[in-house]
DNA sequence: CGACAAATTGAGTGTTTTCAACGATCGTGG
DNA sequence: CCACGATCGTTGAAAACACTCAATTTGTCG
C-alpha cells in the first residue's frame, strides 16, 4: 500500500501505477521521478511505448475506454497526482466526443503502428492487408477482394520499407498462395496463410517453440 | 476551386486538403473515397503517416494547434465534410483542455517516434539524447549531463532495437566524442557530433548533396 | 564475499537496402 | 487514335546493416 496524500501518490520503483486490463477512470500527472509505460505482446515480448517524466501526462485510456490497454511502472522513486476524468459523460454526443474519440483512436492506431514497425517486411505486409480487409468488411464491401488506394511507393513510405522490399514482399504472399495480386486489386485467397504470415511469421524457430 | 455543398466538399486524385503550417480551424470527416497524410522531412523525403478512408477523422491540428503540422491530399475523387472545432477556447483551463491537449502532445510524440522508426541505430539514438536534453533542460537541470531513469533494455525496446545494438550505437558515440557514457549517466561532450549524428548522418551522399 | 543481473564486446548469420535494369501502365499531345 | 515520355511496378545482385548467439566484464544486492 503506497503511501498517499489527498491525490498524491508516492511511488517506489519497480511499482507499478495500474496494469493493463484494469478498470479506469482516471489520468495521472507526474510530479518527480520517471515512469515508463509498455504493454506485453501474445509472444510475451515486452514493448515499451514511453517514458514519462515530471509534467507529463499518464494514461489516457481512463478517458474514452473503460479499461486500461497498457501497463506502467516506476523507474525511480515517483510522485503522481490523480486526476478523475469526467470528459466522456459530460461531452457525449456532442462534436468534442467525436473528436476525443477519434484522437483516441488515432493514438491506439499510432501504437499499433510502432509494434508493427518491430516485425518483419511480410508480417508488416500481412497485418496491413488483413487490417484493410477488416475494415473493408465494416463498410459492407467484400472482406477478400482488396482495392489498394495508394501507390506502391506510399504504402512503402507508410510501412517503413524501401518499395523493392514492399513488392518482394507481395511476390512472396502471392507465391505462398495466400493472397493474389493484380495491380492495386488484391485477393485474398488463404486467409490462414496470411494470418500466419501476420503472427508470428519467423521462419527460424518459431515453428519449433509451436510444436515444443 | 473544388464543387462545394454547405460544408461538403467534393476532391479529386492529387488535390490537396490542407498543406503542412497552413492555419486551420476545422476537423474533416471522410464521407467518401481515401487520402493520404504526409509530411516532407529536412532531407525532402516524403513520410506518410496515415490513409483516411470513409468515416475516418482528418486533421486534428484544427483542435489545438493553430496550423497543421501535415499534409493530407486525394488519392481518389473523394468526400469530405467540414466540422468546425470550437473545443479549444470553450474548455480552455479546465480538465478536459489539459487532457486533450495531452493526447494532441502524445499524438505529435507518435508521429515524430514514427520518423525515427525510419532512422539507423545511431540516428535513433543521437534523436533520443538531445530530446532528453532539451526536455531535462527545460525543467532547469543541466543540458549536457545526462541521467537515464531507464535501463539499456528499455530504452532498446523503446527504440525498436536489440540492447546489443543499442549498446554498441552508445559505443559509437562515444569513440566519435559526442558523448561521454558512466553507466547510465550520459554528458554530451560535443553537441554537434550528436546533432549530426542525429540528423542526416548518411554517411553515403548526404554530404555531397549538401555541399552540392 | 558471492551470486545474479545488466552491460559490453566479438563473430557469424540473416534480412533489408541500395543500385541497376527491364516491362508495364498511364497520361498527354501530336 | 496512336505514339511518346514518364512514372510505377517488378526482379536481380551485391553491400550494408541489425540481429542472434556466445562469452566476458561490470555492477548490484543480499
């Protein structure tokens, strides 16, 4: 139990402020010390998402979402403030609510975004494109034939890859019969292929570690 | 001049919303079709930062910032309605205004960590360094010495890079005279060194072109 | 002091990038 | 309507880079 006045919570390192999943309803200034948030991924790897520091500002899932989405710790002896966040309720239906929300989720999409730039070209490739697919499927057109908007060039810009990479990694989605490509126009044929490929992917031991 | 209905406006391929530093107001909703948002780096290089697609939100800037920090343009004929933002003077000093303006922070922080994404091992680090820096200096402590509350294995995470690569980029620097390395107390020996480590870096043609 | 964890360094491997070339596609103007 | 030029997409080969594995050193904590 942390010692605490009013809001204020002192915290040791190695403690932890809350833990992903845990209900919420509140953000947290920190006052001294550092904090770093992260979250743990299926494999177990743990992905650091940002160190905080006096001034800044913690946890924003207490605002729209109702649980929290990542964990985080004290590095050093800390001083958090609690702030209850009443933003939500008050502002629902109204344009500000639309706009939180879409800065939440711009944020969320941003995340997902920094634990994609960790993997490989084709698992980046594969979750693109089944991502895509998903959200294709949401606005009532079909969830495996694909219309790509952009250029080869700027999916590889958006990705984080040189374009020759991004085409060797279509080839090869294509060749392992996962997906098939006509210009902009993709189709997915195996969708478990690609979600593999998107999973894990890694050709070195992975397949042994699922098997083990 | 695009065709126009009340706040509805009508796009077409390679037309631009909004450039990167204009003044804005205003939030845009898709209503149809798909586009891009980018910014052009120091080095001309184009990073695309997101695809907006039907129901997607665009242009946060309008909320907090006075002008955009990014540009978005048409990758098809598309359909964008505008919406007004009035949140920032209404809610200014309370709460919500702090929060909010704590995501636009967060959000500004994901892009730029994105760019680093796109950069070499030294280049993330050097980047990471003179933040840290110019942050610690803000709060009144020294500019050049440096103390890391992380340890090397979650800064690497942070990074994007295994903590023997992330070793040996504070190796690096080291020999190179940026920096001076005890444990995790960092002094930056010479700024420039850094800076240029930080910035093109290149060592192929990047100063050719300069010189050019 | 001794065990454990973190940090550092070396060697080898794998992936991605870069450079270069070619075919296909698109938009444009003759 | 077709030819032209430019861009885009694709593939190959070599080089650069970061990663993994392994060993050593250093630091920390009991």
């Amino acid at each position: 139990m942390p010692a605490s006045v009013g809001h204020q919570r002192i915290m040791h390192r190695g403690e932890h402020l809350f833990h992903a999943g845990e209900p919420t309803d509140s953000v947290y200034v920190v006052r001294s010390g550092a904090l770093k948030s992260y979250t743990i991924h299926e494999d177990g790897e743990e992905q650091v998402l940002g160190f905080h520091m006096t001034g800044d500002i913690v946890g924003f899932d207490g605002i729209l979402a109702s649980t929290t989405t990542c964990t985080v710790v004290a590095l050093d002896t800390s001083c958090v403030y609690r702030l209850p966040t009443r933003l939500p309720r008050a502002d629902a239906d109204t344009a500000t609510h639309t706009v939180v929300s879409a800065m939440y989720g711009e944020i969320r999409r941003l995340y997902h975004l920094l634990h994609l730039e960790r993997a490989s070209t084709r698992e980046r490739l594969a979750s693109f494109l089944l991502e895509h697919a998903s959200k294709q499927a949401q606005r009532g057109y079909s969830e495996r034939e694909l219309v790509l908007p952009m250029s080869r060039r700027d999916l590889a810009s958006y990705l984080g890859l040189a374009t020759e990479t991004l085409c060797r990694a279509f080839t090869h989605l294509r060749r392992q019969g996962a997906i098939e490509v006509d210009r902009n126009r993709i189709r997915i044929v195996d969708r478990e292929t690609l979600a593999t490929a998107a999973g894990v992917d890694a050709p070195p031991d992975a397949r042994e570690r699922a098997t083990a």
